[in-house]
C-alpha cells in the first residue's frame, strides 16, 4: 500500500503523496519542530525521515539538526517506528502455528521466532534446555523461512511429523548435520503458516533470528534480539 493513509484519516499534503511515485511509503507521523509536519517513510526495508517544510510545497528526506548540532530525529524516528507490543501483539502471536516445548501449565509462556538453520538460533535452544528443565515456562518456538533455501522445507519436515516437539529436538541435537530430512514439497498449509509467521515477524519489525518476546512480571511485553547473555536467560526462561 504505497503512499496510501486510511480513509479516517486526513489525506497526505500533496508534495508527501508525491514521495509515492519514488516508491516511498508513509507509514505514519513523526514529531517535528514547530512549523514543519513529519512522517514516517519506508524505502526498500529502510526507515527514512521525512519532512513537510514550513511553506508546505516542499519535503526533505534525512534528520534535522537545531543551532546547537543537536539531533533533532534520530529519537523521534526510534520511537514513531518502533513496533507496538500490546495485548494484540500477544494475541496474534498465540495464533500461530508454534511449537510448545517446556511447561504443560506454565507460569510464563515466551516465544521465540527460530529458524532451523540458524546457528544462533541453535545455541539459544541448547542454552534453554537446563533451564526449562523442571521448570513452569513454556517456550512456543515460531519457526521461519528466513536464512537458506533449505529453510521452509527443514521447517515443513519439522512440523508434519507425527511429534513436531520430537523432531525439533532431533534437529537441534544433530544441528549442523541434522538428521531431520528437509521435506521434498511444501504442504499448502505448512507453506500458508511459514508464511504467516513470517509476517507477524516483519509486523514486529524483527531484524533476524533468533528474536524472544515475553511479558515481564507487571505484563509488560518485550523483546530480545539475538543470542542472549546468560543473566537475561535465566530472567526470561528460567523458574518463576
């Protein structure tokens, strides 16, 4: 949807809207100083900062900078992008097709956007398993289709097997010479949910693999990027 805002809300200025055609979509306000209106663009993947000029016939692309050399942007444009983590957030991610290793009646449930070739992904897994060990977390693995070609289909053999749970465990116990065959086709609705995960992953503005959201104790949901430090995993996964 380039360059299109919803009919509830007001139409882009003209010199905005004129961004469209140079394949630059608005994704939203930003805050900008007085006299100038500023917007939230993507190009190719990449947030850009767009700027309405006070006379309202013009548009600059790049952060502003007041007399005294200060970033007038880079703060503003964090915090306009940045994903929203609310209840919606962990409705959606409860709706994908996960796979559930851990606790059966948990205390705390956290998801992880994995993908079976991965080699971080991998170490996060192997780091979890003493702590998930007895434990009351539950850990909802959310595979993805994102590092190699050979992805969707160790995916797919993952998750049309008669215990999902056990050949995801085979994998990573023989990672980097699995033992689980890639699957030679992808089933239409393993392919449609590789596909829906991955979007919710794109959604969430999640970079790469491995990427863990959970809610800390007051509800709060958060994300992780990456392999974690130890302290955070034991935070995150370990007993309540």
């Amino acid at each position: 949807m380039i360059g299109c805002t919803p009919a509830s809300e007001a139409p882009l200025p003209p010199p905005v809207q004129a961004l469209a055609a140079k394949g630059i979509t608005i994704k939203g306000p930003l805050k900008a100083p007085d006299g100038y209106r500023g917007f939230v663009g993507e190009y190719r993947g990449h947030t850009l900062p767009v700027y309405l000029l006070p006379d309202g016939e013009h548009t600059v692309i790049g952060s502003l900078y007041d007399r005294a050399g200060n970033d007038l942007t880079s703060d503003s444009l964090e915090a306009a992008s940045a994903p929203v983590l609310d209840d919606a957030t962990w409705a959606a991610l409860g709706k994908t097709r996960y796979i559930a290793e851990g606790a059966t009646n948990p205390r705390r449930i956290v998801y992880v956007f994995t993908d079976t070739e991965c080699p971080y992904c991998h170490k996060l897994w192997a780091a979890t398993q003493p702590l998930l060990a007895g434990g009351d977390v539950q850990v909802r693995h959310i595979l993805v289709a994102v590092i190699s070609p050979t992805s969707p289909y160790r995916a797919a053999a993952i998750l049309q097997a008669a215990d999902p749970l056990a050949a995801l465990r085979q994998h990573e116990q023989s990672f980097g010479h699995s033992t689980v065959v890639p699957a030679k086709t992808l089933a239409p609705a393993i392919e449609a949910a590789l596909v829906a995960n991955g979007e919710l992953m794109d959604k969430l503005g999640v970079q790469g693999t491995p990427a863990t959201v959970y809610r800390d104790a007051d509800g709060t949901i958060h994300m992780a990027a990456g392999m974690l430090p130890d302290a955070q995993l034991k935070a995150i996964f370990g007993p309540r």
